[in-house]
C-alpha cells in the first residue's frame, strides 16, 4: 500500500504527528505557531515525520494555501484547548468559542476544505464536550459536518493504552465511509480483552537513572507549603490536610484549590494528568518529594527517551504537558489505517455501543471519598478547629506606604469568644460591627458554633473593609492552623465554608461599608449581577464614570471583581464578586490592577504583631 501522506496542524512538539509516524504513516508537512516546538519538530526529521518533511513556523490563521503540499490524504491536528479546560471552568466559567482561541478550529477547518483529504483527526480536552452547555461542541461538529464528512468522536484514556498517566482526551474522526468509525479498544485496564493492569510510572521508570546533579536541580524545597509535601501520602494532594479528611490541624479548606496542588504521585498507579505550565506546588510531583525529571516526563506522556526536545526546562515541560501522548496516537493511527485506507486490522475496535468504564470508576471512587467524610465527621464530633484558651490580641495594620494612615487591632480570646477592636491611628467613632460564627464542619451550620469572633471598626474611609478583613485574616492565623481566611472558605467555584458572616451593621450610611455588607452575603457571591446598579451606588463615592474605573478601584481594595474584561464567558452588562471578603494579601489576583486615577483609595497593608501570647 502506497504511503498515506499527512498535513498535521497545532503540531507541538510531535507527540500525534510520531504515534502515526510509527504506525506508518508519512508526515509530510508539521507547522505550529511556537518557536521551540517547531525546532523540536526539526531535531525530530526522521523520528515523527519524514526526513523531507517541512515545517512551517507560523500562525494557522495566516498560512499561505498555495504553498502547502498537494496530495493530502490525511489531516491531524488539536487546536488549543485553554477556552475549554477545567481551569478555564475554575476561573468563573470556561470561554470556549468565546475566545478566539476557541475559534482556531475553525482555520483548521478551512485547511481541510481545502485540502480535502480522505480523513481528519481532531484532538482536545473533553471540556469541550460541554463549554456553552454544548453549543460550542454542536457547532464544532456541525462545521466539519458541512464539509461532507461523517464525524465520530470518543474520549479516550491514554492510561488505557499503556502509559503511567490518565490523561482523559476527546478524539473526533472525520471520514467518508459509509459505516461508523470505531475506535481502538483499550489495552490495559478494566476494558481490555485480558483486563491487564494499567503501567504504573516505577515500572515506567525503571530503566532510567537520575544523576546527583540533577536530583539537588530537582529538589522540592523553599516556600509556603513546601514543607508539607514529605507528609502527603502516595496518590494524595493538599486535601490530606483538611478537616474533611480528618487531619487534626487543617490547613486548607476543602476544595480550596485545585486537585494537582501538592499532589504526589503513587508509584504502583497511574498518575493524574500532567499539565503543560506547572507552579511551584503543582503536581505530579514524585514520591521521593522532589520535581519529575525531563526524562521522567517523557516516559510519563510515553515519549522514547531518544526523543529530542529543543529549550529551557520549563519549555520542554511545557511541550510533553501539551503533547497528544504517542501511544495513544499510534493505535488510533492503526484504527485510522485499516478503517479508511484498506491496510491490515492490527488492533482490537470498540464497537459503537460499547461504553468504557472511567466514568464508573470515577463515579466508585467519589462513594468512598463520600464514606470516608462521613466516618471523619462522626469522629470529629463537633470539635473546634479554632484554638480554646485565653488570649490577647494587638497588632498593628501598617500601610505599605506612608502616606495612608496606619491601623491598630486589639483584642481577646476566652473559651470560643473572641473580640477585635479595629481603629485607625487616628481613631474615630464606631463606624461598623460584624460577628462571624466558626463551625467544626464545613457547610455544616447546625448547631451552636465552636467559635465566635465579635469585631468593632472605628473610623471610616475607603481602607475600612480592607482593614476589616485584613484584621479576620490575621486572626485566623493566630488562632488556627490555616494560613489566612480563604483557607476557611474555599474556592469560589465550590466553597466549602467553615464559617458565615451572622451579622454586619455599618453604623452609618458610608456606602463604602454598606458596600462591603452587601458582599459579606455569601449567597451574592459568585453570582452575575449588573453593572448599573452598583454604579448607582459607588460611582460618585469613587468619582468615577465607568464600571471599569469602579472595579479597578474595588479591586484595589482587594475585592475579587470580575467582568467579561477579566473573563469572557461573563455576560455583557454583568459583574461577579468571588469572595465575601476582600482577598488576603498572600493570595494572588486572577487579573492585573490598574492604577486607579483617583488617588483616594486603600492602600496594601502588612502586619506588625506587638503581643500574642
């Protein structure tokens, strides 16, 4: 059988482009858009494209039709998949076609009505089954349905197909065949023949040596959390240490970030997904509480270890974490060959109604993650997670810069009763009052509470809510072993709290305060609201003329502001505030603040303990 030449778009570093390499296909023509991942595609000529393959070193959007290659029997190719990955989600609701990286399919689908070839292969995130709730999926399909290709899709696992890693994927195939396309069937795990067991990543690793040169570059060490890495079991992340899970000195909230946070990986089971731009405390990481090695990602997204990456660490983790994993690609390509171009069966097919059980695995795991929170709070009985015993409270709010007045905070503590008196230096009258009761479970308010903080501002301006929480946040340090307020909430996607504001009074008609009661509403949180309405309250305190002067000033009073500026998916017209409270200064913005042209606005602050004893 004469070669099946391949156009393959959105390359990367070649991770589709060499499983159908292998499975003897003829890359032809590879392009991508980023610099080091078209030099990788270089060093590879030979490895996952043909020796006289060219690679073009552009945008998708702008090549030149004329100048690519004749004869194109298949197209393969996975446009960015940030507009419908769950981060997107996590961030107040994915974009999807929103973006306009969620539109390069769409360039991808010009190529193909002009190359026409036989088949395509499209690849993505399965998040973009459902971003839009499913119209941007329904429009995708029936875009290349209006090619004249019969389109059939599944989601895949690449731990199915024999790599340490689950790395769930959306593979959508378009042909002109009569009959349906059918998928490969899984190797290893419960859905293959033989139900032979997943690779586990020390059985992956097991022909690879790590020098001491590169195990001191690849320490874990340094920072906030570091330290917490040696006590996280095999398999588990940061939820080891919630209350939820049953440690006895929580330090996150559940569900307070996301599952990859001081995740480390178990050596005798596939790891969850790696993904392409890692921070410092985001895993996998390995069970010897250290970074994977450049080498160990190959293996991980089933690379050969002779495969050649071109740039720094970060660019080639950020390669392999994109990459179509080759194993995967290779059977598919196997699938692709006998199905639309007439060569040898080589591999078992999926039929069309045979349903792949990750979902029920998943769905199995969820019961006991659900038994094992039930059993944790039998056991915790109500017992508080906010220190007993007497004691005494001052500090001082100090502004970063010296033009804005500093702030003093006092207090005690006797039992579950506590109490803050906030005021400026300068002090003044009582501006507002606010109680915040503290529960032993999360969302769990029935009950008396274990703790009750009790606070009085005194004086009043633009920094008052900031001063307010600011002085919450370093109570709950004092008091507990979570590292600010937000550790007591939860992400705002899904907030799990152990607390809820159970009263906020502004002793005035300062809209400033009425403002920040209104946001202590948990249940105005994370909702769309309307611009004009808070611009009819706030736009004249702040001397402003547009919501977004407005949301750049809340913002910089720490406020967790969002629009469709910040995200797209937010409707026209509508606003979302995350969180009840304005942000502590160690959690990070999810947006650039602008410089507020009006100068009168709240200032950062840094604490200064005096007494804690």
């Amino acid at each position: 059988m004469k070669k099946i030449r391949v156009a393959s778009f959105f390359a990367g570093a070649g991770g589709l482009d060499l499983g159908f390499h292998q499975a003897g296909f003829d890359i032809v023509y590879a392009s991508d858009i980023d610099s080091d991942c078209c030099e990788t595609l270089r060093l590879n000529k030979g490895v996952s494209t043909s020796e006289s393959s060219e690679i073009h070193c552009g945008d998708i959007r702008t090549i030149n039709y004329q100048q690519l290659p004749e004869n194109i029997d298949l197209v393969v190719g996975g446009p960015p998949c940030q507009s419908f990955s769950a981060s997107g989600r996590r961030a107040g609701g994915a974009a999807g076609r929103l973006d306009d990286r969620g539109n390069l399919f769409e360039a991808y689908r010009d190529i193909i009505r002009h190359l026409q070839p036989s088949a395509f292969v499209f690849e993505n995130v399965r998040g973009i089954l459902a971003t839009n709730k499913g119209q941007d999926w329904e429009a995708i399909v029936a875009a290349f349905n209006e090619l004249g290709y019969n389109v059939d899709y599944r989601l895949l696992d690449a731990a199915d197909y024999g790599v340490p890693q689950h790395r769930e994927r959306m593979f959508l195939v378009g042909h002109r065949t009569s009959g349906p396309f059918l998928f490969p069937r899984p190797l290893l795990g419960p859905d293959s023949i033989e139900n032979k067991p997943h690779v586990s990543p020390r059985e992956a690793f097991k022909s690879l040596k790590l020098t001491n040169s590169e195990a001191e570059g690849l320490k874990f060490e340094g920072g906030k959390y570091s330290h917490l890495l040696p006590e996280v079991p095999e398999g588990q992340n940061y939820l080891y240490f919630t209350a939820k899970r049953g440690h006895p000195n929580p330090v996150f909230a559940y569900r307070s970030r996301f599952s990859d946070f001081l995740y480390k990986a178990h050596r005798s089971h596939p790891m969850k997904t790696i993904i392409a731009s890692p921070g410092k405390y985001t895993g996998p990481l390995h069970w010897d509480n250290r970074y994977f090695s450049v080498n160990e990602y190959k293996a991980i997204q089933g690379f050969p270890q002779n495969y050649r990456f071109h740039g720094e660490r970060a660019s080639v983790v950020k390669q392999i974490g994109n990459s179509v994993s080759p194993k995967i690609a290779y059977f598919l390509a196997e699938a692709v060959a006998h199905q639309i171009f007439g060569s040898e069966q080589r591999v078992e097919l999926l039929a069309v109604d045979q349903q792949l059980t990750f979902d029920k695995r998943k769905g199995t795991k969820a019961a006991k993650t659900r038994a094992l929170h039930s059993m944790v709070k039998r056991k915790r009985n109500g017992s508080a997670i906010i220190a007993r015993g007497e004691k005494n409270f001052e500090f001082a709010l100090l502004p970063r810069k010296s033009s804005v007045v500093g702030m003093n905070v006092t207090g005690s503590a006797k039992d579950g009763h506590h109490h803050l008196d906030v005021f400026f230096e300068s002090e003044g009258a009582l501006s507002a009052e606010m109680a915040i009761e503290v529960w032993s479970s999360a969302r769990d308010f029935s009950g008396p509470p274990t703790a009750t903080l009790n606070l009085s501002l005194f004086g009043r301006g633009l920094s008052a809510p900031q001063l307010l929480w600011n002085a919450v946040d370093e109570w709950v340090r004092s008091v507990s072993s979570f590292g600010s307020l937000f550790e007591l909430y939860g992400h705002f996607t899904e907030p799990y709290p152990f607390f809820r504001v159970s009263q906020f009074e502004a002793r005035s008609d300062d809209p400033v305060l009425q403002f920040a009661k209104f946001v202590s509403d948990f249940d105005r949180c994370s909702r769309y609201l309307d611009k004009q309405d808070l611009m009819n309250e706030l736009a004249h305190v702040f001397e402003v003329k547009s919501f977004d002067e407005l949301a750049t000033h809340l913002r910089a009073m720490r406020y967790d502001v969002r629009t469709r500026e910040t995200n797209i998916a937010i409707p026209h017209g509508k606003y979302m505030i995350a969180y009840p409270f304005t942000l502590p200064q160690s959690k990070q913005m999810n947006f650039s603040i602008k410089k507020p042209k009006n100068t009168r606005v709240a200032d950062s602050y840094v604490t200064e303990k005096r007494v804690a004893n």
